[in-house]
C-alpha cells in the first residue's frame, strides 16, 4: 500500500512541477504527464530575465576534435539549446498510455526520480528520467531517445542539470561509414 501511495504521490508532485521555473516557483498539479515543453518554454523565459548577468558556454566535441564557442543568452540561442527537449515531448494526447511511470526516493539525497519508460510502442523518446529536489523544483532531466533500423542506428541523450547545464550526447551510425559521436555542453555562466 505504501508503495501505491508514493506512486501516486509521485505522479502528482511531478505534474506540479511542470511550472517551475529555474527561479523555484511552485505550482498544483493539473496533468498526468509531465510537459518538457512547456517546462522548457518557461526556462527559457526564465533564463531570459537573467540575461544581463549570464552568457552561454558551447563546448562541441565531434569524434575527439573540441571548439568552444561564448554566446549571448538570447531568446533564439535559448530555443536552439532546449529544441531538442521540447520536440521529445511526451505530453501529447496519443502518447496516453504509451508510457510506464515509476518512481522512487533515494534515501541519500532525498531525490525523487520518476521514470517514463515507452512501453513498446515506437514513440521517442525511450525514456525520461526527471529528479525533483525535496523542495519539489527540478534537479534534473535525462533523455534517451533512439532510433534503430537496418541502415541506420542513432541514439540521443539529453541532460538538463536546472539552470546550470545542458548536456546532449548523439551517437550515429549509418552502414557502411565510421560511428559518428558528438557531445554539445553548454554552460550557463556568469559575464565576466
């Protein structure tokens, strides 16, 4: 019974969580599923209020070569960076049911991690892990996405560490070529 319980717990806390912003607003709940876009349309709005005392650090590796680029925290480089998340949203209408949800609390941390996880069908991403801070803000999001057929094979993953970090590391291969793997981080950093 009690695991039933922090099940339930769980999945109302996150659909609350939808609403925060990196600034540690509080919301109610109001959906089953958890809204990367619409978490992810207010980061940007967020982040878009600190633009005068934040840059952004872009840091590409492709296949052990680096370059680090410095740009301007504006609205379209923001949309670029969390693209990427806001197009793996699962919280569609006929993504309903396609998900398992599952959640647990690590006793160490006191971090709450839900888990989306496909159930077979074939719907991108695989799988979303979301940790939720005791203070119900987002800790961060993991995504895993992956597309496998006979000519192609590519797997995506995207992590958001709230208001510090974006991580995404996409591996593709392509019969007959090379693997190709490109690691992006981008930094949210103070101006100098």
């Amino acid at each position: 019974m009690k695991i039933y319980a922090w099940f339930f717990g769980g999945v109302m806390l996150i659909t609350s969580w939808g609403c925060h912003s990196h600034s540690d607003q509080q919301a109610t709940p109001s959906q089953e599923y958890f809204s990367l876009k619409k978490y992810f349309t207010q980061q940007i709005d967020s982040f878009l209020q600190d633009s005068s005392r934040l840059t952004l650090m872009k840091i590409v590796t492709m296949n052990q070569r680096s370059d680090t680029v410095w740009m301007p925290l504006n609205r379209e480089n923001l949309e670029q960076i969390f693209n990427p998340f806001i197009a793996l949203d699962i919280d569609r209408p006929a993504y309903r049911g396609l998900y398992r949800i599952e959640s647990f609390v690590d006793s160490t941390t006191g971090l709450l991690t839900i888990i989306y996880t496909s159930s077979g069908a074939k719907t991108k991403p695989y799988q979303i892990y979301l940790q939720v801070n005791p203070t119900h803000t987002i800790h961060s999001i993991y995504v895993k996405s992956l597309t496998d057929n006979f000519l192609y094979h590519t797997s995506k993953q995207l992590l958001y560490q709230a208001g510090k970090s974006v991580e995404i590391i996409t591996r593709e291969h392509i019969q007959l070529f090379a693997t190709r793997r490109i690691y992006v981080r981008i930094l949210f950093t103070p101006q100098a």
